[in-house]
C-alpha cells in the first residue's frame, strides 16, 4: 500500500506542477509529499522529477512511470469498486465539494451520518463558493448550484430551488422599497462575485418573461455568508435561496422585495466524473445526498413558506 501512496503522490504532483499544490489536494506538508518522493525514487533507483522551489519537470524516466502509474491506480481503484459492489460495503476516500454556505448547513450535518452508515468511506470535503477546477482538484463528487459546464462530468439534477430578493426593514425605510424590476438599478445590491460569477446579473421572472438587470452595489464578496451578513445589517438587498435566508424571513429579520417578479430558480445537482464503471463509494454517496438533501432542504424551505414581504 505504501507503494500504491507514493504513486498517488507522484501523479498529483506531476499533475498540479508543484510539491505544496500535491500537498495542498491531498492534505499533506511539502515535507511529506518530498518525503514519499524521495522513497518511490529510492524504490524504483531512478530520478523521476528535477524539482525546484517553483516548479517540477519530468525526467525520461519519469515521464515513462507516469504513463504506468496512471494506469495502476486507475487498475486498482476499478478492483477496489468491483469488491465493494460485491461485498456491498463501499471503501476508500471520497472526495467531496460544496459552495460554503450550503455546506455548512446542509452537506456537513450529513457526513456523520454518512460515515455511520457506510464506515469503511473517509469524507474529505472542501468548501469554496469559488467553481473549482474538479479534475485538477481530483474531486469525486462535486455539489453544485450553478451553471454545470463540466463536460467530463456527468449531472444528476437534485432539485429546482426558489430564490428570493430581500432585505433588512432598516434598510428599505431608508432607501424605499423597489415596486419594479428597474428600481433595482438605483439600489445597493450585494452581489456574490469572483472569477467566473455571474451574479453580478440579476435574472427575474416577470409577467413579460425573464428580465435581466446589470446591478450594482457598494459591497460584493466571494462568500456568500457575508453577504448575508451584510444584509442583515441593512447595508442593501440581497439574491438568496429560499432555504438559506427562511429563517431571517420568519424572524422579520429580513422581507422580501418584489415577490411578484422572482429571480429565478437554481439548480442543485451532483457532479461525478464519466466511468465506464462506478466506484461503489461514490454511487451510494450520490444516492445518500439526494435523499437527505431534499429532505432537509424542504424542512428548511418550510420555515419561509409564508415569507415576509416589504409592504
């Protein structure tokens, strides 16, 4: 097994052109990931990387090894999901993405049970309201609530969730409440922002069909929780799921504004990568998550079934 682990080390460094990238995928110190270096090179009498502080640049032998131990791992994670379909006892790590919010709410209160279930699977979950790179993240199982544009995924639709517009009763008393889509061009609007966001563009149902707003504001972040925050404390209106703000709705902590002409819906999906064959930990994750998520999410969602909104 200490060879098969070198060999993983070995790829994810070739892989993300660096020791303390590898380090970072695979949760390891920069010593550790040299340290496994250095033990396969040992084993195998050979240099496979000329490495410096910055970068990584294969040697002949190392470009050959790579090739083979792409088909190694690949060899031995197919024979690890072939036993635990068998045995029906799913093993080995899965490694799991989620936006923040979502994750600390819904995803991360499902991973003890989870691993009651199923104990033979580690859960390594990662949260970033950022669109990560999932093939160069070596990522499993991505959740997402956003466009899906990862064609070497396949998608599996969890649900459509309701968005609201809201914000704090201060702040509407001090700026007026929006009567129309266009008022929301003279408003502060905090906006989710970060390479590759869209939410700087408001999309909303209206009786015409969707319209589409180029809003702005004083404030933007690249997690969502602060935005949140930044409403709650009437500093300018916000674009939310249902379930994420039904709370603040019910409390009157926040209202929602143009209930009549709605953002549009997300949806929540499961990212997983294209197999001919499907590891056993991944399948039964899938298949977990979707049964809890739509549960919780409609417990959630229940609480701001009746939301409170701006007169």
């Amino acid at each position: 097994m200490a060879l098969l682990e070198n060999m993983r080390v070995f790829v994810r460094v070739v892989e993300l052109g660096s020791l303390s990238a590898a380090g970072r995928s695979l949760r390891l110190s920069p010593a550790v990931v040299s340290h496994r270096l250095q033990s396969l090179e040992e084993h195998l009498n050979a240099r496979l990387l000329n490495r410096t502080t910055r970068q990584v640049q294969f040697t002949e032998a190392g470009k050959v090894f790579f090739e083979h131990c792409l088909e190694v791992l690949e060899a031995a994670e197919r024979a690890e999901s072939s036993v635990g379909a068998i045995g029906g006892a799913p093993v080995g790590s899965l490694r799991v993405t989620a936006p923040l919010g979502f994750g600390r709410r819904i995803l991360a209160p499902m991973v003890p049970r989870f691993r009651a279930a199923y104990p033979q699977v580690d859960v390594r979950l990662r949260l970033s309201d950022h669109l990560l790179d999932l093939l160069r993240e070596a990522t499993d199982v991505a959740i997402r609530m956003a466009p899906l544009k990862d064609s070497s995924f396949v998608a599996r639709k969890i649900a459509d969730l309701p968005r609201v517009l809201c914000a704090a009763p201060a702040y509407l008393e001090r700026r007026g409440v929006p009567a129309r889509p266009e008022d929301l061009l003279s408003h502060h609007c905090l906006l989710l922002r970060f390479p590759g966001s869209q939410q700087f563009q408001w999309t909303l149902t209206t009786p015409q069909g969707p319209m589409t707003l180029p809003v702005s504001g004083q404030f933007d972040a690249d997690d969502g929780d602060v935005l949140t925050g930044w409403a709650l404390a009437g500093e300018g209106i916000v674009l939310k799921p249902l379930w994420e703000v039904a709370d603040h709705l019910r409390r009157g902590e926040l209202r929602v504004v143009l209930p009549h002409c709605p953002p549009e819906p997300v949806t929540l999906a499961v990212l997983y990568p294209h197999r001919n064959l499907l590891p056993a930990k991944i399948r039964v994750f899938i298949d977990f998550f979707a049964e809890q998520a739509r549960a919780a999410l409609a417990d959630t969602e229940m609480a701001g079934a009746e939301p409170n909104a701006a007169p």
